[in-house]
C-alpha cells in the first residue's frame, strides 16, 4: 500500500491539495507538533510504532521551565538565558537558546489551549519550583511529580478530538521503517502495520522520535527509546550534531529489596526537583559531600552532580558503590505530608519498593541511564566524622543513570531534536509554538544543503 501526497504538478484537480506533514513519534513533541500542524491547515498524520501513551515524555516527573508573563519575583528571560549558556559550558548555541528560553511562554499557553493544566500556588498563579543550574523558580509542574503523564493526556485527548473532526490522522503501531527519497529529497515514510509494509508520500517529514536509552544495558527509559529515528535520519543522508551528549541522571533507585516482590519493575528515575526542595546526598558514611565539588551542592547542574558522584566513589575507593538521599531534611523542614502532596508518584514508588523516605534514607548507584535508585538500606551509615554533616536518619542509595537522549546544543537538558527533512543534507529545524504555521508554508520551498 502507498498512499499518495499533495497532487503532483500537470495533474489537474477541482481544488489544491493540503500539504502533507507526517510527524514520526507521540511524546510532547510529536503531539504538539502535530496539533500545531492540523491548527495551520496542514494535512497531517502522526504515525507512533506503539500506543500514543508510550513514550519518554510520560515518565518525565520534575517540570517545565519558562519565565512566565507573571514570573517569580526577580526572575527574568535575561535570567533564564544566562543560566542556561552557564549550565551548557560552552556548548550551546546562544541563538537556540534565546529563542527557546524567550518563547517558552508562548509554549506554555500553547499547551495550556491544549488542555494541559499545572499545578497552582497558594497565591493563585502557577506553582513555580526550583531545579538545579535554575537561579530562580521557574518550573511548572502538574500533578505534583506527574507533568509528563499529565501533559501527554492533555495532548493525546486534543490529538484524538482533532482526529475525530477531521483534522489530522492517527496511525498507531505503525514502525517507520525507511525515509522515502527521491532525487535526494525526502518525500515520505514508509512503515510496517500489523506485519504489512506500507508508504505515504509527505511535503515535509518531522522526526520527533525519542531517544537512545535501550543502548544502555540499564536505562529508566521505557523499552520504544531505541534510537530508529536517528537511524532513520542517518540513512537519508541528514546532518547530524553533537550525537556524544548524553544525559546522565544523577539519581535512580537502586534495586537491593531482600523480597523481590518488594523490587521495582524498572530503574526509578527521582526527579531533580527533590533536590530542589532541600534534599541531599549522602556517602555511607553520613556526610554531606556535594559542598566540596561544586558551589551549588545538590543544586548544581546534573552533569556536574553525576561526575561528582563517580569522583566521590572513586575517592573513597569503591567506584562500583552508592550513595544516598536524604529527602527527610524537606518533611522536617516544610511539615508533615509534604513529600506526599507534592511527589504523590515517587511517594508511591519508593512505598511499594519498601522505601518510606520520610524516614529512610534512599540508596543511589552510578548507572549509565537515566535516574536515582532508592532502596532500603542493607547497613545504615557509619557515624558522621567531626566536621562533617551528619544525615538525621538514615537515607535512600541512589546512581547515575542515563536517560538517551541525544541532546541537540540548544540547551543544557538532553532532549531528542526536531529534524524537518526537506533536502538530503537538512538543518535541524525548531518547531516552537507561533513559528510552526510559517515553516507549514514555507513546505514546498527546498532548502540549502547544510554548509
């Protein structure tokens, strides 16, 4: 089966056909993307290997940032942009990064007229938290440590309202298997659906596909992070960049449950907003050692925090070891139930592993994947040396962990990249909110070669 695109040239027809958009992936990007498209008048069909729901953004807990037309007090775009090119060392691309950091409120109300809804303050407005490498509170988030789950809802029941009116189309469990080309142009998809091969012809092909996380041997990934659309992508001959940065998430929760029933299904990933609220890293001896790598501590940027990790092991002399989280200095410090209202999923998680982390320490492991472990203690922690900050209980062991996703140089976080394939050599492309419909109509103009 081939299913044909916009009405080739010569060829008469009662009306002009819609310029054809397929968007390959059903995380944030592909739905937003998506939805955009159909909104600007885009013949669109949006073509995920799985279920809509399977995807790295629904595991996704902390938040999003963006200074807000009402921001923290003090908090500024300008704020927002230096933090960022501080936070990449020298790796991004200043121009990316104003723009995202700039727009990311228009983003924000884009989702929010999509049904996405955040969690608000005491004040009324949206709840702000504070994430490493973040000079101010700038992240929103919803159902407490839930954003991903509760953002891709939100877009998934506008992706099939908008399929039901008419507006785009959903294939799912439809494996793009190849990048349709001709004469070094990029023309469609071609896909495997309930073990038959198949084709649509396309103006424009958006890859918006995840990550690489199944590379690794132990990823907090979900099992469709396996890197096909960077295959894809590679194969049609794109230009790729800066395919070495890879996220190692400073802490997931390490398995070591006597009783595997107790065990997690998977790596737990905790999010870096715990850290944000107060929570700290331990040793297993009870001290405190993130002061001495790095200004921030605990808020430091998470590439920081994971080599500081592997750097404080090493030092002690067991590279292969854990270390802990202490999120009991938070419940002491904002009251009982806090941890509860404001990370119900991780609350959950940590309980059904055996973990009560308002009371136990969690214990992290290194990991080349995405994450911190926590899990009960097998020995509490020695005594804190003289000098040292002592935990008040005892913590939780956690690791670094890689999420794999191949970061484009816009920004610190390691996100997969939009790529709009028109030309056998193409530049990545940012679909960000308001610029979407302009590049819809910008579709049959081909593009430079890359330099």
């Amino acid at each position: 089966m081939f299913e044909r695109g916009t009405v080739p040239s010569g060829t008469s027809s009662a009306a002009p056909a819609r310029q054809r958009l397929v968007v390959v992936g059903s995380g944030i990007a592909g739905l937003y993307a998506a939805l955009l498209a159909a909104d600007a008048g885009a013949d669109t069909v949006l073509l995920t290997k799985g279920r809509l729901d399977e995807s790295n953004t629904w595991y996704a807990q902390g938040g999003i940032s963006a200074v807000l037309q009402d921001p923290a007090p003090g908090d500024t775009v300008a704020a927002h942009i230096a933090d960022t090119l501080r936070a990449g060392a020298g790796h991004c691309d200043e121009v990316a990064v104003r723009l995202m950091c700039t727009e990311a409120r228009l983003d924000i109300e884009g989702l929010r007229r999509f049904g996405v809804r955040f969690d608000m303050g005491n004040g009324g407005g949206p709840a702000l938290g504070l994430e490493a490498a973040h000079s101010a509170p700038r992240i929103l988030h919803a159902g407490g440590d839930a954003t991903g789950a509760r953002v891709a809802e939100a877009l998934i029941r506008a992706v099939l309202a908008a399929q039901g009116e008419g507006k785009l189309r959903v294939l799912t469990r439809a494996y793009a298997t190849a990048l349709l080309k001709d004469g070094g142009r990029v023309t469609g998809v071609g896909y495997l659906q309930d073990g038959r091969t198949a084709g649509i012809e396309a103006d424009a092909v958006l890859l918006a596909t995840g990550g690489a996380g199944q590379l690794f041997a132990q990823t907090t990934n979900p099992g469709v992070a396996t890197a096909d659309g960077l295959a894809l992508a590679v194969r049609a001959g794109a230009a790729t960049a800066d395919l070495e940065f890879f996220q190692f998430h400073p802490t997931c929760m390490v398995d070591t449950a006597a009783d595997r029933s107790a065990a997690p299904a998977g790596p737990l990933l905790i999010s870096e907003a715990v850290r944000g609220e107060g929570a700290i890293l331990v040793d297993a001896g009870g001290r405190r050692f993130m002061r001495a790598y790095h200004p921030d501590a605990e808020l430091a940027p998470r590439d920081v925090v994971s080599r500081s990790i592997a750097l404080h092991l090493a030092k002690l002399g067991d590279p292969n070891g854990h270390v802990y989280l202490d999120a009991r200095v938070i419940e002491e410090a904002r009251g009982e139930g806090f941890l509860e209202g404001r990370f119900p999923t991780l609350t959950r998680k940590t309980r059904e592993a055996g973990i009560d982390w308002t009371a136990n320490l969690s214990r992290w492991r290194r990991r080349p994947t995405t994450g911190w472990a926590a899990s009960p203690p097998t020995t509490p922690p020695a005594p804190a040396s003289p000098g040292s900050t002592p935990p008040a209980k005892s913590p939780a062991p956690v690791s670094t962990a890689q999420t794999g996703w191949p970061a484009t140089r816009s920004s610190k976080d390691s996100s997969s990249a939009a790529a709009l394939l028109r030309t056998s050599s193409p530049r990545p492309t940012a679909l960000l909110g308001r610029r979407l419909p302009a590049l819809l109509r910008g579709l049959s103009r081909p593009l430079p070669a890359s330099p």
